[in-house]
C-alpha cells in the first residue's frame, strides 16, 4: 500500500506503507532524532506528533507502532522539525530532566503535547501528559521540576491563546508550518479502509495496531487499519443507550465522554488504561476483539451490560468471548460499537486493577463493580473479574447472594463462598496463581470499602 | 547543568546508532545458544548462506586470531566451539545487507547438540563446587566468644534478586575498516580501551592497529563495562573478514535475553547484641550467582566483602564469600557493584535484630553508627564524622522524630492505608578496588583560535563526567567554560584507558585534568611574563584581564610554545593484600542517609514510595544540579530494585521478563518527592576542588523502600514471617500481608 502524508512541513510519499514511522524516519530519512528504545510502546522515546485532517490538534503517538499508512494524509512533527533555538527546550534543559539523553526527545515532544492538548496545564496534569516517558537516569524529580517551569512560563498564555499551534509557532516552539484546517471526517461507511473488509483475504483488520505491531513484523501481512480519528460521531446519545465508537482512539473517547458527562466513570477507566500515546491510538475494539484475559475494556463493559454492535450483529458483550484470547467474532466481522444501556451509567461504578507499577501496567487482576443501593442494602450489583481466569468473568453467583446485603456488613464470608468456584487462575511473569486468587478476593473486599465510602459521602 | 541537555532534548546529540554509515555497510545478526547447557555438534548454515542478501556467515573456525574475551579468568569464547553454556551464547555471526535479511539469516541456522542438566539455584552450584575462584573470608575479633557471650543473637537468610540494567540504548557497535589491517570500531562501551585489546586479539591483530571511539552513551550502569565486548569484537570480526563495515546492534528482546544482569545472591547471616542494642558480633556468608562465565563477578564479590558492615561499627566480624557458576547469562557490573546486596544483608540482620528485640530499628542504627577511629576489617581507619553529621542533620532538618511520631499516631488504629518511615545509613569506598585501575591520563589542547579541547579516558553515560571536566579545565586554566570541549572518548588520543566505572570516572580524570592544565597555566603565565612583560599569577583569570586569552594564545603559538599538555594520574597510597586481606584499598569513603516514607495499601498489597530526604557527604560540587541528578536518579533506581523490578525466569532457564511491558521500572507517578541535602565538608585531598563521587552510593540509599514496606506489613500482620527477598514486590507484599 501507497503512503503520502506531511512531514515536518515537507510531503512524503511512497510505495511501501507497512515500514514502521519510526524505522523510516531514523533509517531512510536519517532523521535520527526520534529514539526507539523499547519499540513497543512502553517508554514514549520515540513519540512524534500527529495530526490527521479529520482531527482539531496535533496529538503525541508512539513512532514504533505506527506505520506509513497510517499516517496516511496526515501532519507528522517531529523532534527533528521543530525550530531551533527552540524557548522551550532551554526551560528543559536547565531543570536536569535528562542524563543520558536518550529519552530526552520524546520527553520535549510529550511536553509539547500537554502545551497542546492540557486543560488546566498544573503540575498534575502535566505529570499525568508525561508519565509514559520512562527514563532511567535521573529519578523524574528533573520531570517535575520542568512541568514546573514550563507550566509557569506557558500556562498563562496558552490557556487564553484561542490558537495554540499559533501561539507555540510565534514563540518558536513549534515549526512554522502550514497547518491543515480541521475537517469532518467520513461516516463509517465511507471510512477508505471499511469497504476493504468485505473482501478481506489473508490482510489482517487493526485498530489503532497497538497491540498489533508488537508481534507482527512489517510487511509480512497486509493489515487494514480500521482506526478512526474523526472527531464526529465518537459517543452518541440516544434514549435508552450511551453508544461509544469501537474504532475511535480510546483518549478521544474518553475526551467525548467527558465533554458530554454521560459515563464518569470512564474517566477513572481512562487512567488506569495505557499511556497517553497509546491512548491516542488505541481503539476499544482492538482491546475487546483481543480478547485478552486482563483487557481492562472487557472487565469494564462487560460490568456495564454493554451490547457490542459489529458490522453483522448485535450481541451482549459476555457473549463474545470463547477461551483464552479467543473470539466468536467472524472473519470479515468488525466490532463498530459498543452500547451501554443508559439505565446502568446512573449506578455506582468502581474500576480498580493492580499491577506492578500501578499506572502505564498490565493489569495482574483487574476488577469492575457497578452497584446500585437502597436503604443502605445492595439492590443491584455486576461484578467483573479479569486476570483470573481465561476470559474475564462476571460473578454472578456471587452477585445473587449479595442482593439485600447490607453495607453494615462485610461481604468476606460471601466472597469467600462464591469466589472459588468462578475463576481459574494461571502462573505467568506478572504474578503467581496464588497471588491472583488472593488478589481476586482482595479486589472484591476493595469494591466494598468503596460501596460504602461513596454510601457515607451521599 | 549538563551542556549536552540542549542537544538531548532537540535531538541533536549522536549515539552509535545515529552515526552516519558507508553505503557499504553490512548489517550483523547473532546466532546464539538456544540452550542454557549443552554441547554443540554441528553447524547447518547452508540456508542462510543462500539466502539473498545474506553476505557471510561466520564461526569460531573464522577467528585468525584468539577466539577468547574473558579478562579475569580465560573461560569465555567469542563464539561457541563446544560448550554452551547459556541461552544466548553466540555461535555465529551473519552479515547481510540489511538489518531484517541479517536477522532472517540468523533465525535460518540450524544447530545439532546434546542437552546437559542444568543449574540455576546459586546454593546447589555451591555444594557441587560450581565456583569461580577461592571462597574470601575478612575476620576482624573473635565472634565465637562474642557470639557465645551475647544477649541477643539472631540470624537468617537473605535474598538478593537479580536487576536488569535497561539502559535505554542497546548493545550496539560498528567496525570500520581501515587500510589493510586497521579498524576503528565505534562502541557504545563504558571501556573501550579492553574492546581495543580484546578486538586485537580476536583479529590476531597489534593493539595499534584498532581505535575505539564511544560518542556517548545511552544509558549504561554498569551494563557496558564488560558485556559491550562480544559485540564490539563480532562486528570487528565481520568487517575484518569482509572488508566491508559493519554494524552490529541488539534489539531491546535480544538485549534482555543475552546479557547479564546484577549478581543474585544468596546469604546467611548471624548477629549478636548486647542488652542495650550495641552490635556485639557479626557473620555472614555470600553465594554470589555469577552466571555462566567469570566476567567481573570475583570483582564484584570483593566490594561485598568490602560493604559487609555497611556504616555500622562491629567489633567481632566474619564475613566469607564465594562467587558461584551457573547457567544464567554471565551476571556482571551494575552500579553499586556488590554493595547493595552486602547492605540489604547487614540491614535485614539488623531489622531482625530490632524485631527479636522489640526496639525501633533506627535506634539500633543510630548507636552502631561508625565513629572517627574505627578500624575496618579490612584495615581502613573512619577518618571523619561526616557519618554522624548526616545522621543527625537529617533527623534535625527533616524532624525525622517528629515524623515518627505522627507516623505512629496515623497508624494506631490501623487504618487500610499503613505509612512507614525507614532510615539507610551508608559508607561507601572510592576507588577500583582492583588497585591498578586506578589511573587516568588526560590531554588538554589548546587550538589557536583559543578554544579548548580536551581528551579523557572516561566515557559520558549521563553522569556528567564531560561537563565536570569542562568546569575543572575552565577553573585551572581560569577562562570561560564555554571556550572548553571535551572529546568523544578515543582509545587513540586517551591510551591504556581503565573503564568508566565505580563512580571513580570524575575524580581520576579531573585529577589528571588538574595536573595538565597547571603545567600549561604555568608556561602560559611564564611566556606572558617575558613576552609582555607583565608579571601575571597562576591565578590569573583571562577572561577579566587585559592581555586577552586570543591574544596570548596566538603569541604563544607564534613564539613556538607548546599549548597540548598531557598528563596522568594514579590514585596515591592504594593496596590491598588479598592475602592477609588488609590494605588501603580506597581513597577516601563517602557518607549519606536517606529516610524513605512509604505507604501501604494492606487491603490490596500495593505501596507507594511516598518521599525520600537524604543528607550525604559531597564535599564540594562541581555542578550541583548533575549531582542532585546523581542522587535523586541511583535512588530510584535503587528504590525499583527494591520493590517493582523483578526478573523471571522459566524452569529450562528462559527469560520470561524480556521487555518494558513484562519488566517494569519506576515511572513518574511512582516515583518520590526527593529532596536532598548536601554537607560541604571542608576539604578532601583526593578529589579534584574538594568535590565527592557520587555516582553508585545513592542507588544504596534507595534499599531502605524495601524495609519501610516490611515495616508497614508487620503492623498489620504481627505474625507475618521474616522475608528478607529482594525485590519486595506488591505480589509478595501481598502475600505476606495475609500470610
């Protein structure tokens, strides 16, 4: 497949658009800038800027788990376009964010991407823009140091700039490129890569290829990307659903949630999911149809009775999974949408996963509660476990007997009784069997302590 | 600051693997041991060699010279004949025209061998005598009548895991070849006068005949000082037997697999006290997981023996130690050397030692602190109180008291959210302690246009190495520090060069710096004296004087006078007798404590590493915001070994942990609030201006996370056992809370 897309001002274009962005950028452009450290995502060195014609803002994605074609129309920035005598760089460079150096562009691009797209532009935020660039030298208190002086100096004037590619190209920060006005993009049916999908053949159907480009080397299948950047018809509101696009980014997602304040807890979700630039990619189709164990989607939806809409059917999301990273989806099925009935989005819902790290981790255990109480008694409960068995897994025998529970009490004597049964955890590198079925248990005490703290604060 | 910041942060500075290439070039890709032990019986490279693109593939029977790059012992082939001896073993090296059809090349070979049984447990390699080298033993007193007489004694096992450097650069080299017979081979290594040595070797080549350049690196810790080597030379085997250049890089898996990692241990210790919580005696015994071959691992276990009492005085101590074979890829160097592993172990026995005696540990710390005076086992006498100046000026600037108290009190009625403070004592020596290593030789050049070069035998990996020279350079010579530039280290213009290692880099090359510029300073002031007739001092500085440093440098060059200036420095006063096991083995110690907070969350098992203040002996900085960068980066790193950072392995020996998703180091949100104090003790003769090193010992202030979560976990389960296992992640956290 062809690519033609803006780089850095200049357009580029040729016949092989399964090279991944970042081989082509160090490789046959020499623009060695951009450093790959861990190319899979992970570390954020190699972190570019991207603005596709149907998006308002340029947007920090991971170089190493793009390819060519799916920059395809795009505007690519990066470390090697950006001006020299660069201000920002300067605040950067005296606050000892960088030692080795090697994270240190993708560390400029991800600040540059909170200038971008920050709300507030605090400490906080910037901490949380960041966090997906690992370093292994200086301990990030450099990192916070020039949020700090970063925040300071631009916050201010960008929070009142009504253009802040404008305002960052007239300090310098950014090229002075010619920047793509903002179009609305395609409907689903005319995506360019969706009529593709009722002839696929050997071709492979990615979301946004997070997960994809880990294993799959470049140009040994073809793959249609069915991700879409489009910022129209993200989440739609109807009577009885809150229906959220499968194939948009899953930060854009969360962004329209949040703007139509339709599902709170989904910011919560939000947070604990990947990195921002794996956000930025990532679709919640591809997390669903991978099917993996500890998806956090799948924990999550599948505790909000979603129905999954794909381009054959409707079908409830527990449905959808036959075994370990196995779907019933069929060849030529797309997963397009996924719908919350809106009558759950008014419970209470608590999404919670541990990991090693905490945030930017796979989850060892991850667990999703959506509660509903009366009188200080549960009267309506889902409770979703993921990690612990071969496909997440609802509690329902648990659920049942936690009807009429009151908050007086503890759940432990329930959890214990009904637990075991239900799951079937593995050894692997993130923790032990024994762990995980304490974790489990632990996890659904956890749900209960925030039952009742949100009971007390209504 | 770092001067190279600027170029970091837009991108502009050149690693190994943004150095321009030859059209030429040939891309290598390593065939290795699929096995962890076995012999090798044949090689089937036929398809490969078919494959298009694929240039060369070549074997042990290719190397014209020695097939051998082992240093401390000869026990590590550059391409297997026979014996393999880890998974990731190199066996063959395939040369093609790009990177993919190298590695396809590679993954076309076949191999025919017989398994052999394997051991991966460091204590079963120690009872079937698997050992590189003598078990060591420092004795200091009697312990066996301290022992016997004692009111407390106390003992148990400690576990030390293994860490994963993850430098975030790779293994990467390339050779270049040069006329008939000579090379320069580009290297991302902490040593590249042993890459010249070993390359020559390996190629039956003079030593003159390889030049060595490192740019900088991405990342090291100890991960490049010796485990640069295989590739470096494979590369200069393939451009020697091609005549083309080549460009050897690992990609981050195969980094993962192949490499070694820091020495797991495994250790028995024994303390005793008196009444009071005075540390009576002490006996310990360290099983050092070497890995397959000998690599640095005897080196490493001698710093062991070295920090057995961390910053405690002991008066009866018996330490022994033996480093142990195994069939892991050859563990080696990572900052801290052997230390925190001596240290995690002193600390384990003297947190058992405050359980068994119902006291707060800090106090049994506090009252065994090392005093002016004391002798070591080893020989060495405390020669200052700086231990005790950060102790105490910690506890007074950071109200270390009053945060236990309040500590306490959110704990009494134990709520979910546990809060621990643990406070880390540390003495830590500096110098090689292989005595010969200990040298430096530096040349400072200045160019007519008046700007300054200088060459030095370290290599800048982030430590700031190249900027604290600038400064010294700037100093001594008293011109602008912006009119100095530090070469990329080469094997050419720095010869005979030691590796950059245990945090020794700064002070032998400044040293040497010093000496340099104060012989060009004095024929500069001589020459100005009698050309212009003006008396100037050695103190002089010339960016405020009236003859102008152009002006002077012009004259000078005019009037034939030499402007390069080579100079050379050895630590003076440096032995040790490794028979008698006494001796000066280090210039001078370095002192700091940390106190780490953390909080547990005991329904779920995960922990925060809430904030870390540390006070240490800096003597005078050169550049504070590189030494912060030094401390606040070596805790965190130290803080992950100490919890997160947890390396698995299959039962045949397969990495299971093999990339950022599965091996996990700290992020930004996981990281602490750092805030530091340095003590700017008056003088220290052996550092250049006075200044400390500061490399390694602030990774050891981060072990105290481990103690501050096991704190937090024994206030919730009284009866949680003893678990002295490094890393303390949220798994075993976890588990031992509901044990």
């Amino acid at each position: 497949m062809t690519f033609a897309f803006d780089l850095n001002g200049k357009a580029v274009s040729g016949d092989d658009g399964s090279v991944l962005l970042i081989d082509f950028l160090r490789y046959q452009l020499h623009l060695s800038g951009t450093k790959a450290a861990c190319r899979e995502g992970d570390c954020g060195s190699c972190q570019v800027l991207v603005k596709s014609p149907a998006a308002r803002m340029f947007k920090a994605m991971p170089s190493c788990l793009m390819r060519l074609q799916d920059c395809q129309n795009c505007q690519v920035i990066t470390i090697d376009g950006l001006p020299k005598n660069n201000p920002l760089i300067t605040t950067l460079a005296s606050s000892g964010a960088s030692q080795c150096g090697y994270c240190s562009p993708g560390l400029t691009i991800g600040l540059i991407n909170w200038l971008l797209n920050g709300k507030a532009l605090s400490e906080t935020e910037g901490a949380s823009f960041i966090n997906a660039n690992l370093c292994r030298c200086t301990g990030y208190m450099g990192q916070k140091r020039a949020i700090k002086a970063i925040g300071e100096e631009y916050s201010h004037l960008l929070l009142s700039a009504e253009d802040r590619v404008a305002f960052l190209q007239k300090v310098n920060v950014l090229p002075k490129i010619v920047v793509h006005a903002y179009h609305q993009n395609t409907t689903p049916a005319q995506s360019p890569y969706y009529a593709q999908v009722q002839n696929k053949s050997a071709a492979i159907l990615a979301g946004g290829g997070t997960d994809l480009y880990l294993h799959n080397k470049p140009s040994e299948n073809p793959v249609i990307s069915l991700l879409k950047t489009g910022e129209d018809h993200v989440v739609r509101m109807s009577d009885d659903c809150v229906s959220i696009s499968a194939l948009h980014p899953i930060q854009l997602v969360a962004d329209t949630i949040d703007t139509l304040a339709c599902l709170p807890a989904f910011s919560s979700f939000n947070h604990w999911f990947a990195s921002l630039p794996i956000r930025n990619r990532a679709t919640l189709g591809g997390n669903l149809a991978n099917a993996s164990p500890i998806a956090d989607g799948i924990c999550f939806f599948m505790a909000l009775d979603t129905i999954i809409e794909t381009n054959l059917r409707q079908v409830p999301i527990g449905q959808l999974f036959s075994g370990f990273k196995q779907t019933d989806l069929s060849l030529n099925e797309v997963i397009t949408w996924l719908h919350v009935p809106k009558s759950v989005t008014r419970d209470y819902i608590y999404f919670e996963k541990v990991s090693r790290r905490g945030t930017t981790d796979i989850a060892v255990v991850n667990c999703c509660g959506r509660w509903q109480i009366t009188d200080n008694n549960v009267s309506r409960v889902a409770l979703v476990l993921g990690g612990a068995s071969p496909v997440p897994v609802r509690l329902t025998s648990l659920e049942n007997n936690l009807l009429g529970h009151s908050l007086q009490e503890s759940i432990e004597e329930l959890v214990d009784t009904h637990l075991d049964a239900a799951i079937s955890p593995i050894d692997d590198s993130r923790g032990s069997k024994v762990y995980r079925r304490l974790l489990a248990k632990q996890l659904l005490l956890s749900q209960w302590e925030s039952v009742k703290e949100k009971a007390n604060h209504a | 600051m770092h001067n190279d910041s600027e170029l970091h942060f837009s991108g502009q500075s050149t690693f190994v693997d943004d150095w321009p290439l030859p059209e030429t070039t040939l891309y290598a890709a390593v065939f290795v041991s699929p096995i962890a032990n076995g012999l090798l019986k044949s090689i089937d490279a036929q398809k490969a060699r078919a494959m298009p693109g694929v240039k060369a593939v070549l074997t042990a029977a290719d190397i014209a010279g020695e097939n051998q790059i082992g240093e401390i012992m000869p026990d590590e082939e550059l391409l297997a004949t026979k014996n393999l001896k880890f998974i990731g073993k190199p066996i063959a090296l395939v040369l093609a025209d790009s990177p993919a059809t190298a590695q396809q090349g590679a993954q076309a070979i076949e191999i025919a061998y017989d398994e052999l049984a394997t051991e991966f447990n460091v204590r079963n390699a120690y009872h079937n005598n698997m050992t590189f080298g003598d078990e060591r033993q420092f004795t200091k007193g009697d312990t066996k009548s301290a022992f016997e007489q004692a009111k407390w004694v106390v003992s148990g096992q400690v576990s030390c895991a293994a860490q994963e450097h993850l430098y975030f650069e790779t293994q990467i080299s390339i050779a270049i070849p040069v006329d008939k017979d000579r090379l320069k081979i580009i290297s991302a290594s902490q040593n590249p006068s042993a890459i010249q040595k070993l390359a020559a070797k390996v190629l039956g080549l003079s030593m003159n005949s390889i030049e060595v350049e490192v740019p900088r690196l991405g990342g090291a810790f100890g991960g490049k000082e010796e485990q640069a080597k295989p590739w470096a030379c494979l590369a200069a085997l393939g451009a020697q037997l091609t005549g083309h250049p080549v460009k050897l890089a690992l990609s981050r898996q195969q980094d993962m697999h192949w490499t070694g990692k820091r020495h797991p241990y495994s250790a028995d210790y024994r303390i005793a006290a008196d009444e009071t919580g005075r540390i009576q005696a002490y006996d310990v015994k360290f099983l050092q997981d070497g890995g397959a071959v000998a690599d640095l691992s005897t080196a490493v276990l001698e710093r062991t023996l070295f920090h057995a009492t961390n910053a405690y005085q002991i008066p009866n101590a018996n330490v022994k130690a033996v480093s142990c074979r195994t069939h892991h890829p050859s563990n080696t160097a990572f900052r801290g050397f052997g230390a925190p592993q001596a240290i995690f172990t002193i600390e384990a026995a003297i947190d058992h030692l405050a359980c068994a005696m119902n006291l707060p540990r800090w106090k049994i710390q506090q009252k065994n602190l090392l005093q002016p005076g004391y002798r070591f086992d080893y020989g060495m006498t405390v020669q200052t109180d700086a231990l005790q100046n950060c102790w105490q000026q910690l506890f007074k600037h950071k109200k270390i008291e009053m945060r236990l108290a309040d500590i306490q009190k959110h704990n009494a009625n134990k709520p979910r959210y546990i809060r621990s403070l643990a406070l880390t004592p540390l003495c830590f020596g500096i110098s090689f302690t292989a005595t010969h290593l200990n040298q430096a030789s530096v040349t400072v050049t200045i160019y007519t246009d008046a700007s300054i070069g200088v060459a030095i035998g370290a290599v800048e990996m982030g430590q700031g190495v190249v900027d604290k020279i600038a400064i010294i350079v700037a100093r001594s010579l008293g011109v602008s520090v912006k009119r100095v530039r530090v070469d990329f280290t080469n094997s050419s213009k720095s010869p005979n060069m030691s590796p950059t290692a245990a945090s020794v880099g700064a002070d032998l090359n400044s040293m040497a710096a010093i000496k340099a510029c104060e012989k060009l300073k004095l024929r500069l002031v001589d020459f100005s004296n009698t050309f212009y007739g003006v008396d100037l001092s050695p103190e002089t500085n010339f960016e405020n004087n009236a003859i102008t440093w152009e002006d002077l440098v012009a004259n000078a060059y005019l009037q034939r006078i030499n402007l390069s200036e080579h100079a050379f420095y050895a630590t003076p006063d440096l032995y040790f007798d490794r028979v008698k096991e006494q001796g000066t083995p280090f210039s001078y110690h370095v002192y700091g404590v940390s106190a780490i907070e953390s909080t547990l969350d005991t329904l779920l098992g995960t922990y925060h590493i809430d904030n870390v203040d540390v006070v240490y002996d800096l003597g005078q900085s050169l550049d504070t915001i590189i030494d912060l960068g030094q401390m606040e980066g070596g805790l965190v790193q130290g803080i992950g070994y100490a919890t997160m950072e947890e390396i698995r392995w299959d039962e045949k020996g397969k990495l299971l942990t093999d990339s950022f998703a599965t091996y996990k180091i700290p992020d930004l949100l996981s990281s602490p609030q750092i805030s530091v104090d340095f003590i700017d003790s008056p003088s220290n003769p052996h550092g250049p201006f006075s200044a400390k090193a500061i490399g390694e010992p602030p990774l050891l202030l981060g072990l105290g996370a481990f103690f501050s979560i096991s704190d937090s976990i024994r206030l919730f389960n009284k009866t949680a056992p003893i678990n002295y296992t490094l890393p303390l992640t949220p798994e075993r956290a976890l588990l031992a809370l509901y044990s």
